[in-house]
C-alpha cells in the first residue's frame, strides 16, 4: 500500500492566536516575547518577518530592524486552549495523528485515497480548521514526514502542496540544504565548505564520503536528500502531568534539606520529559504541615523542559509559600500543561548553552541510572530520596 503522509502547520501560531483575542493587532508587524533588554523573540508575524525578524533572535535586535513592531509578553494558556481544539478536529477525522510541537501534525492517510482522495480529504481538514478556529494551516502531502514536512515549508503561508510519488527527488533537488529537517546551521555550514548548496548535491554524493565526515548520520542525509524516510506515524497519547512528591518520616524545617530534594525532584522530571520529548508549561510545588494542612502554588512558563528554568521558578514558588513557623510533613513538585516536542529555546536567553549539557547528563543517565549524576545541591543529603513518583496518563 502505497503511503501518504501529510503534515500540518499552524501558520505564525503564537501572533495569530493573539490576533484572534486582539484583531487591531492584523496587518500589523507582530512580535511574540520578551521586549526588555535580554529578551528574545518567540515568534514573529509574516509583516515583521519581512524586515529580517526571526524566532530565537534577540528582542532588542528585532526592534532595531524594525522599530514598529508590536510586541506581545504571550499567553501559554490560550495556545494551549487553540492547539488542543485543533487536535481534535484532526483526531476526529484521521485514523492515525502525530502531534510532533503545538502547532504541528503529522496524519496517516494511508489507503484513505481510494475512499476519499487524499489531497481531498486533507483540504477538507485545513478547510475545518479554518472555520471551527479562525487559524491558518498550512500542509503538505506526500510518501514520506521528510518530504511532507519541507512542502509544507514551502507552501507557507496557508498554503497546500502536494509532492506525487516518485517527484520527491526533483522537488528536492533545487531547494537549499538548510531546508532539509535534520540539518541544522552547523551541518549546513559544513556541507556547504564541502561545495554542498543545494538538496539534490547532496543527494549524489557518495554514501562512504558522508559517512566519514559525519559518521552515522551521514547515510541518514543521503537518504532524506533522496526523499527516503520511512519513519511511522506515532500516534497521539496526550499525558497530562507528571508528579512527585515526599513524605519525611520526621517533620522537618531543614530548608537546605528540603530546597535539595526539590531540585532533585525536578531533575528527575526534566529528564522523564525529555525522554518522551515533552515540555512544561505550568510549574506547581506542594507543601503538607504537620497539622495535615496542605497548600499548592503554581506559575506559568512558556514551554520547557529546563532543569534551570524550572528549578528556578520551583524555589521562587517553595519560598513564596513556606510558612516557617510550621514542620513540613510532605513536599512535591507537579509540571503539567504538557506539549510534545522540545524546549523551545527561543523563549529562553540560556537554555541555547545548556542544551548539550542536557543531552551529555541525559546520556549518562540513561546508561547508569538517573541518580548517578546530577546538582551537587541536589545531592546534599547524605543519599537521593526515596521519592513517590505520580503520573495521570490520559489519551485522547
């Protein structure tokens, strides 16, 4: 059975959920984020976009280029509240849905095309969205997630394009190397001192020759060059929280102690998320008294998976709601507002820097156990707790 791939993008989602809530904002060059001196840029509307203004640039650089931008701080509940009504429109009518970030979705219509027409059926989804959100999408339609994903690129903004098998090779071919999912700034710059410019270069090289100068993934990069992915659809599970929390076996005012197993927790939590590519946009921490009397405070941030963005707000939360008069019996951290995908470090001034230090203690742990490495003030307790762990699985 031959196979059809589409992939949806939700145009501009940050700017155009907030033109939804505030249509003087339409028209206008439009950007999502921090506007102070270390602020970064979220997301940026097509009109700003024009003047060189680009997500992860930072705020100060984009109100140099252009001064009349709009900038919105953002708000993560509405586009959790958009995502999701667009989720389940999707859900709804494909048999097999992807959820790959927020704004992004890939669909299995894989012998749907005698019942319905693919291309069809997929017009007939973006039409929905449309009128059920007031969003834009743009899709692309294809045998693969590589080829489906850069055609929708391509057709950006609200547009369609469809790549009929056998094509994929010459859609490809003439489009610049940087437009290929997987290869980042770095592996463009190197294919390009290699005299590598264009996707079908670099769909002709030698297999052998990319393999020596980037190893496994070099065969990798032929491939999707080629037009070959033959990775699945993984269907959609949307897991609500993840939790955990500590009993003492003696009430306690050890700050020092109790600050320590907060961050160990955390650590604990960032790395389950990022196992399953996920992020957080909602940060709760909860204290129980010795009277039994139990309190919970929560913030909002805009998606991560962190360890120090979040264990910073958890401090901010533990310190705003600790009554130091009183012995603590249980304390525990909760990250909800869950997305697929990974930190958006765009919204992040450090999480750029901290990301390979991410992967590296994420590889250890992953080998040795997750104890084995992690904060020294995580660690100040003579051995890791013992910590009851809490996760409320749902799917849609």
């Amino acid at each position: 059975m031959e196979k059809a791939i589409v992939h949806y993008d939700l145009d501009s989602f940050f700017v155009s959920v907030e033109r939804l809530k505030n249509p003087t904002l339409i028209g206008k060059p439009v950007v999502v984020g921090g506007s102070s001196e270390r602020g970064v840029v979220a997301s940026a509307s097509y009109e700003a976009r024009r003047f060189g203004v680009h997500s992860a640039m930072s705020s100060q650089m984009a109100k140099r280029l252009c001064p009349d931008a709009i900038f919105v701080k953002g708000d993560y509940e509405s586009y959790v509240r958009a995502s999701n009504a667009v989720t389940e429109i999707i859900s709804e009518m494909v048999p097999v849905v992807e959820k790959a970030s927020i704004d992004e979705f890939y669909c299995d219509f894989s012998g749907m095309e005698k019942f319905f027409g693919c291309y069809k059926w997929a017009k007939e989804i973006k039409a929905r969205i449309s009128k059920e959100t007031h969003l834009n999408t743009t899709f692309g339609l294809s045998t693969s997630k590589t080829v489906s994903k850069v055609a929708t690129n391509e057709a950006k903004p609200n547009g369609k394009l469809q790549v009929l098998t056998g094509y994929e090779k010459l859609f490809l071919k003439p489009l610049a190397i940087n437009k290929l999912p997987m290869v980042g700034n770095t592996t463009a710059k190197t294919l390009r001192t290699m005299g590598i410019q264009h996707i079908g270069t670099l769909a002709a090289m030698p297999i052998k020759l990319l393999e020596a100068v980037f190893g496994k993934h070099g065969k990798l990069f032929w491939e999707r060059a080629n037009g070959i992915d033959d990775t699945p659809i993984v269907p959609y599970h949307d897991q609500k929280s993840f939790s955990k929390e500590m009993t003492f076996d003696k009430d306690t005012t050890d700050v020092v102690r109790l600050k320590s197993i907060l961050v160990f927790m955390v650590e604990s939590l960032t790395f389950d998320l990022r196992q399953q590519i996920k992020c957080t946009g909602t940060i709760t921490v909860k204290i129980r008294y010795s009277n039994f009397d139990t309190y919970t405070r929560q913030t909002h941030v805009f998606y991560t998976s962190d360890d120090q963005v979040i264990i910073e707000k958890v401090m901010d939360l533990f310190d705003n709601l600790y009554d130091k008069r009183l012995l603590i019996r249980l304390i525990g951290v909760r990250l909800s507002k869950l997305v697929q995908g990974y930190s958006q470090i765009n919204l992040f001034d450090n999480s750029s820097k901290l990301a390979a230090l991410h992967q590296a203690m994420d590889k250890v742990k992953h080998k040795h156990g997750e104890k084995i490495i992690g904060r020294a003030y995580g660690m100040q307790t003579n051995k890791p707790p013992v910590i009851k762990s809490k996760t409320l699985p749902t799917t849609k």
